[in-house]
C-alpha cells in the first residue's frame, strides 16, 4: 500500500465495523480516500463487494424529505459526520444475534394472542417484527383488515425491542422506521389518509436516526407515493418516485427501479398525462422480474392497456391484451379478475363488440356489488349505459340510472352530478347527447377513484 494510504488493516477493521478508541479517525481516513477518487483505495474496497454509491449515502448531507419536508443546514460539521459514518457503518454490517426460539414459534404464540405483544417482552425480538412487517405486506391484496392489525403488532414489537448499544440503536431505527411505514400503508390501503401520514412522518424521524442506509431511504419513499397519489398530490408523487428511482439506479436494483417507474406512470395517469405514463410503462416493463413480484407485471400491464383504452387506441389495447390475458390468469384473487372483467369489457366496447361487453361488464359488477365497492359499481354502471345508448336500448338505459342512483348518492358526488344521472335517463334516446352526459359524470366521479387506493 502506498505511503499515506489506508492500510488493510485499515480495511479490514473498517469493513468489520470494529470499534476502539481510534475508529472515528480511522474511518474517516479510509472514507475520505474513497470519497475523493482514490483510484487505488477504491478498487480495494470494490474487489472485496463495496460499491461506492453506497459509501457515499452514509455521508451525504439530507435532501428535503417528504411529509414533513426538513431545512437545510448551512454549515456541515465534518468531525461529527464521520463518527456517525462509524456507528453506521458498524451497523450495518453487525450481525443479528439469533433468537432464543425460532421466529415462527414466537410468530404462532403471538398471532393467537396479540395482546402479548404489548405485555411480554421476550417476543420484543427483530426478527418478529420483520416477518409481521412481511406478512401485514403480503396480504395487502386479499385482506386490508389483516393487513392494518399485521402492521399495528409488527409497530408494536419493534418499539419494544431493546437496545444493546449504539450500534443496536441505529439498527432499531431502521427497523421502526420500516414498521412504522408499513403500518402507514396499511392505513393507507384501509382509506385512513391522516392517520396514514402521521405514521410516515414518525417513520421518517426513525429513518433519519438510522444507519442513513440508502435502500430504507428508497424503500419508504415507495411506501409514501400511492398516499400522495391518493390525496391527488401528484407532482409531488412524481418527483418522489424519481427520487427513489435515482437511488435504485444508483445501487444497480434494476427490478426496484422498474416499481417506482410504475409509480410515477399511475401519478401521470390519475394527472391526466395519459400520454407521459406510455413510455414510462413501456421502459419499466423490461426490467420487471416476473418471479420475484408478478403484481408488479401485471400492474404495469393493467395501466398500460388502461392508458391505451383512454386514448381510443383500441387496436393496440387489443394487442397487449391478448398477450397479457395468460398473465391475469395466473391470480385468483378476486379483485384481480374483477377488474381484468371490468377492463375486457372495456375493451370490447371499444372494439364494437357489445353485447360481448354488455355480458362481462354486468358479471363484473355484480362482483363489485357483492364487495361493496361504491366507486366501480358507479363507474361500471356507466359503461354498461354507454353501451345501452349505442344499441338503442332506451328502457335498458333508464334501468342502469335508476339501480346507479343510491349509488351515486352513497359517493356523495354532489346535486350536479345526480341532476345529470337523472338527465340521462330523459335523453336515452338521443346517442350523441347521452353519451356526452356519461363523459362527463365519467370526469365527475373520476376523483373518487382514489378513495379506493391501489395497493
């Protein structure tokens, strides 16, 4: 090693996160070399599975966050910086100290008395609150209830966790940073806004106490999009999404890079920027892997044939249908199926196709009756109208308003709104006036859409 370098001792105390009386000094060498380009340092570190990029996230002064939007500071205090980078850095690379019993025992213990989890602290292990973190996220397609009281206990166990030291400390931050995200999606999902925001907000002062780890930073940035394209915030949903997506990119996570180009493609969709999310969706769809998150595929591909109907391109929604069709078969959640329904009936409208459509949109909702969902019933409804007026069938028309009112007045759409259903039913006979009211009570309720979140 050359006169002034670090040497691999230096390295190798370094990459162990080993501390003494002399780390922060010694960090702070090996970091500084790394940060202005030492050519040979660099290529060390490398050899042995470092990458700069993340080096370079345990130091970099705080950009403006999200929810709570923190200042900037002026000054940077260097010496502070680099015993921070040696606590995180030690962090990061510490071991997890095994659980007494196993996880899925604790797990079973605990899931048949929730209770426990606020009462007895030999289940305050990370371990625990990670697979509750995991398990509240896989149910977020089936169950949104489960999903919520997943999330809450997984919060809860991660706050009871003890410290054993400042490494440990900055370890708990991340994991309570996560639960806490996690439970502000569950809530989120659940239509609960404020108190989702609240809980990013105390997942974002968690992550900030942490080991500045740049994944957790992208991870919870994924997490607060769909809340900010939920409160129709979308300019900020996209930059959010470009954000993390800088950092996916960064860290060569090609497949988490693709989700949060799904993100901001919706954010542009719900915009009305139907014709930005295109590429986007087409430049995102390439790196999914399939394996690892087929929902994410099939989102991709469900807003991008959405995309296409929106823009009376039908030939090539047709195209793209056909060739994601064996994909949503793959699923059999039901409210996949349901919307696949909803969309193929779409579609063949568009195609001309209408009694074809008249069938599958009236299977599909009937299934959004059976759930109790407000919004697609309404919006359902007034397809199945459009498709009445084409064909003529005037008293088919006056039957659709007439089941779609209680409907419209549960959405609380407004007197204009429902002045204009119960018009449509005196204009069933005149297509061009008809179908220019369904536009636009289309455009009124298209906001109530999000009262009902992607997931």
């Amino acid at each position: 090693m050359l006169e002034g370098h670090p040497t691999s001792n230096d390295f190798d105390l370094f990459l162990r996160g080993t501390s003494n009386s002399g780390s922060a000094a010694r960090n702070a060498r090996v970091l500084r070399h790394l940060l202005a380009g030492c050519t040979a340092c660099r290529q060390h570190l490398k050899e042995i599975g470092w990458e700069r990029s993340r080096l370079e996230s345990l130091v970099h002064t705080p950009s403006v966050e999200p929810v709570d939007r923190l200042h900037k500071s002026g000054n940077y205090n260097y010496e502070a910086a680099f015993a921070k980078v040696d606590r995180a850095v030690s962090a990061l690379l510490a071991k997890e100290q095994p659980a007494v019993r196993t996880t899925e025992d604790l797990l079973t213990e605990l899931l048949s008395c929730p209770e426990k989890a606020s009462h007895e602290s030999r289940f305050a292990i990370p371990q625990v609150a990670k697979a509750l973190i995991d398990r509240s996220h896989a149910v977020r397609y089936q169950n949104p209830e489960e999903m919520l009281h997943l999330a809450s206990t997984a919060r809860t166990v991660a706050e009871k966790c003890p410290s054993s030291g400042p490494d440990s400390e900055l370890q708990l931050a991340d994991l309570r940073a996560r639960a806490w995200a996690q439970l502000g999606n569950a809530f989120r999902v659940s239509g609960r806004p404020r108190e989702s925001e609240e809980a990013f907000t105390t997942a974002q002062g968690y992550r900030r106490e942490g080991t500045g780890d740049p994944a957790l930073k992208a991870w919870l940035l994924e997490k607060i999009i769909p809340l900010y394209i939920f409160k129709g915030r979308f300019d900020e949903a996209i930059e959010l999404s470009e954000e993390a997506g800088r950092i996916y990119r960064e860290l060569s996570e090609a497949h988490l890079l693709a989700s949060t180009m799904v993100q901001k493609a919706i954010a542009c969709l719900y915009k009305g920027d139907t014709e930005s999310a295109i590429p986007t969706l087409n430049q995102a769809i390439p790196l999914i892997d399939h394996e690892v998150d087929p929902h994410l595929l099939l989102a991709a591909c469900h807003n991008l044939l959405r995309a296409y109907i929106d823009l009376d391109r039908p030939e090539q929604a047709r195209c793209l249908y056909s060739e994601i069709r064996p994909l949503y078969q793959e699923f059999t959640d039901s409210m996949i199926l349901l919307r696949a329904a909803w969309q193929e009936g779409q579609l063949l409208r568009d195609l001309g196709h209408l009694r074809a459509a008249e069938e599958t949109l009236l299977r599909a909702r009937k299934g959004f009756l059976e759930k109790n969902l407000a919004f697609e019933v309404a919006a359902v409804s007034l397809d199945l109208a459009a498709i009445y007026v084409r064909l003529g069938l005037v008293e088919e028309v006056k039957s659709t308003v007439t089941t779609a009112l209680p409907i419209f007045r549960a959405l609380e759409v407004g007197r204009e709104a429902l002045a204009s259903l119960l018009q449509l039913q005196q204009v069933a006979d005149q297509e061009q006036q008809a179908l220019e009211l369904i536009r636009t009570l289309n455009a009124r309720i298209q906001p109530l859409a999000r009262r009902t979140p992607a997931k």
